[in-house]
DNA sequence: GGAGAATTGTAACGATCGGTACAGGATCAG
DNA sequence: CTGATCCTGTACCGATCGTTACAATTCTCC
C-alpha cells in the first residue's frame, strides 16, 4: 500500500463493510496490507484516529467531486451521476450514514452532521439557482431519499430502488 | 426481566444502540438484567439465535400492528402514525434497515428481505386499494424514504427530516 | 414435604480485542 | 561510510470477547 490515499480507502472498505466495532485491528491490517506498527505509525490516535481520518478523506471527496461543482455551477445532474458511480447503484453503503446509526454517531456526531450538512446546503444552493421554489426542503428530502434508496437496496441485494430513486431525483 | 417479551424488548434496544458487534454479552446482561447462564438457557444458540429473535420479534410486531391491518383495511393513515410512534419521529433506529447495511445483512438475509418485502407488499396493496396508480413503485418509494428520514434524523440529531417525511407520505 | 425439572449465578475456557514496546531494516543527508 | 530518522514486523500486554460447565437455587407438581 503506497500512499496515504490509498491506505484510507481501503480503511473505508473495512469499516464500511464491518461497522465500526467489527473492524478488527486485524482485519484491518489484512485489508491495508500494513502490519500493526505502521498502522499506529500512520494513526498514533488508534482505531478511533482512523476513522476520524476515513470520514475526513470521504468528506474531502465529496467536497471536491460534489459539494463544490453543485455550488459553483449548479449542475444536479453531473451530481447525481457521481453520486450514483460512487455508491455503486446502490451496493456500496455510505459510511457516514451508516456511522449515523449506531453509538458512532456521538463519537463522531460533528463530523457526521458537517458532511450532511454541507451535502443539504449545497444542493439546496443548486436548486435555488435553478429557480426552484422551497429548495432547501427538497435539498433535505433528495439526500434522504438517496440514504433510504442505499438501505433498501442492501435489505432487498437489489439496485433497483436506488436505481428509480436516483431517476426519479433527475427531473428536479 | 418477568416474560420473553420485555427480554426481547430490551435484546432489541442493545442491538439498536450498538449494532450486532458492539452488543457484547455482557452489555446485554446488564441491559436485561439476566445473568449469562439465563441468556444462554433462553437462547442456546447465542447471540446469533438472539439476533434472530429479536428481529422475529418485530417482524411479529409490524405484522399485527402495521402490515395486517395495512391489507385488510388499507388504511394509511392510522399506519403512519403507527410507524410515526415505533420510530419516535425518527429518535429511534430502525434495527432491521440498520442489520441491512453492515455484514449482519448476509447473516440475517432472509429474514431482513422478508421484513422490507412484507411491508412494500402490504402498502402497495394498500394504495391499489385506493386507487392508486404505480401502487408497488410508491409503496418502494414510501418505506425507502423512512428509512432514508430515519438515517438523516439520526445524523442531525434532529427529527424535523422524519417528521416532514412522514407529514409528506401522508398526502398520498 | 420431597422428588424432579427449570432456572440462575459464578467461575473459568481459549480466542481475540485494542494498544504498546522495541529491535532491526530501510532510507537519506552529509 | 556514518549517523540519524523513518518505517515496520514481532512479541507481548491486560482486558474483554462469546461460550461452556456446573453447582446452587428456585420452582412445579404429586
């Protein structure tokens, strides 16, 4: 594992797939490819650093790839095309909401809001440029939309409702 | 703890706050009050036949208080509120959407399918019976955006999301 | 009351948990 | 080459994990 990049996706991976508690040090380690030292060498923080600095990468992410280009052009549609490449129709879980769930949301409760929160208002911007009225309500109930199309789509191991959800978001 | 019921009760809150890892033994005795020699004569199969009866236990729940009446009457209304009270206006986690999302789901799989089928079934049954166009895409869509209201009420700490959510799905 | 079954608390099991210590390999400037 | 710094594999720490075993208690029914 070359870059710091790298090690935090595949750190997202992991605690994606196993929550926060069932990602073991171990299984971390067999994920990344790096062995208990370097791991503490690179997250002196422990397991509780590593996922703070996953959520941060994903964060960092999202402001890159779609927080800011919503701002700056208000182009929903480019967005909703990220979006749906990077939940993968729906059969990858957002981390973040996920987090949200259980008691990691108080450990990281500030983190979670702040990317729900940017994700809102930016989108909430985009469609105020686009002269949509109430934007800030639709902004709320797209993203959410988006969170419950992920749980029902991994409940059902069917894409589908992800897939009708992020059309049906399309046409406003 | 007097009968199986409160036990489940009380089962169902651990797994709900800490997820199925996080929810050590010993967290669940002191949840229930009941020592491990209890826990284990009540359930012998351990924590996954613990996770199993909870999840039975609501599914039971939902299908006497939820889905039956849902198919018989068809009414909606008295549903959401129904729904409205189990979740707390989104306080409260949805156990099952929440198993969907980390590696229980594959542990759990049919049984979490049946539960999100039943209920997509019964109100798609429910709408058709009021004649309601696409009934079984707006019932998708409906259960979709509670889990969805449930994971950003969660996330914000605030149950406005549910409660507009909710206030919206009873418009149709 | 007393035999038998059902329930319970306690102690212990091996395994694994998150985290630490540290020796040695790799790397690089001088 | 040398010394210092960075990096990493390994062994180990106490604590806790899920589970088992079992003796003691409580309950049930005759």
């Amino acid at each position: 594992m070359s870059n710091r990049d790298d090690v935090l996706e595949a750190l997202g991976e992991v605690f994606r797939h196993y929550g926060y508690e069932g990602a073991s040090i171990a299984r971390i380690s067999a994920a990344t490819g790096l062995g208990k030292g370097s791991l503490y060498h690179l997250f002196p923080g422990g397991k509780d650093e590593m996922a703070t600095a996953v959520i941060t990468h994903i964060h960092d992410w999202f402001e890159r790839a779609i927080f800011s280009p919503l701002r700056l052009t208000g182009d929903t549609d480019g967005m909703w095309d990220h979006v749906a490449a990077y939940f993968n129709r729906g059969g990858r879980v957002c981390l973040i909401g996920a987090f949200a769930l259980a008691d990691t949301r108080d450990r990281f409760a500030t983190a979670i809001t702040r990317y729900f929160t940017c994700w809102i208002d930016a989108l909430a911007l985009a469609y105020r440029q686009g002269g949509v009225e109430n934007a800030h309500p639709m902004a709320v109930n797209a993203v959410l939309r988006v969170q419950g199309a992920i749980v029902l789509s991994q409940a059902l191991g069917n894409t589908q409702p992800f897939e009708t959800t992020i059309a049906d978001l399309r046409l406003h």
